[in-house]
C-alpha cells in the first residue's frame, strides 16, 4: 500500500517497520517540511494517491468527509495505555486491512484498531 505517514505518527521506526512489510511509504514531515498543516498534507496525499496514516483523527476524518475523492485514511486512536497500537501491531493491522479490502480503501476512513486481530 502506498502510505503517507502524517507527522503526529512519523517516526522512523514506524516507517521502518512498514517498509520492511512491503509497504510504499513516505513521511510528511520529509515531503512537506515540519508543521505543515493538515489541509497540505491531505492535498499531497490526494495528489500523489497516498493513503494517510494518522492519529489526529478528529481533523482528518472531517478532511475526508469535505472531500470523498482520496485514497484512504487510516485512523489510530492511543491513549497513552498500554493498549495502544505499536508499530507491530500498526503492520498487522494494515494487512488485515488490505485483506478485508482487496480493492482498497478509497474514499474509506476506516479506524486501523479495529484491524489489529
């Protein structure tokens, strides 16, 4: 899958672990600089067929909502506890995605916890 892994979420040991599962992945804050704001980071995403990854869900989900046209969202929710997502459990969950979607996540805000079975 080809990723946008939004800045809240990037870090490079998720964006390692990700690759390393095959994944096609690029990180904002590398394509876009620092604190570039929400609008821009979906725009690229739109523009370059790239599914976000993100915890700032609340934003996103509105973005997705204002524009169906994208090609995915993928919402985390952490709450500081120990069961919140690790980039294992991120990599997991992303296959289980792509096997309940085969044809993608278009247009979808799906929430990835609930993938992580």
């Amino acid at each position: 899958m080809r990723l946008l892994l939004d800045e809240c979420i990037g870090d490079r040991a998720l964006r390692n672990a990700l690759v390393a599962a095959g994944h096609d992945v690029a990180r904002s804050i590398d394509e876009l600089g620092g604190a570039a704001d929400d609008p821009a980071v979906f725009a690229f995403a739109r523009e370059h067929q790239r599914v976000v990854v993100t915890y700032n869900n609340v934003d996103f989900k509105r973005l997705s909502e204002e524009n169906p046209n994208h090609p995915g969202m993928l919402l985390i929710y952490q709450d500081n506890k120990p069961t919140d997502m690790k980039a294992s459990d991120i990599v997991t969950a992303l296959s289980n995605v792509e096997t309940t979607y085969p044809n993608g996540i278009a247009g979808d805000a799906i929430v990835l916890n609930g993938y992580r079975w």
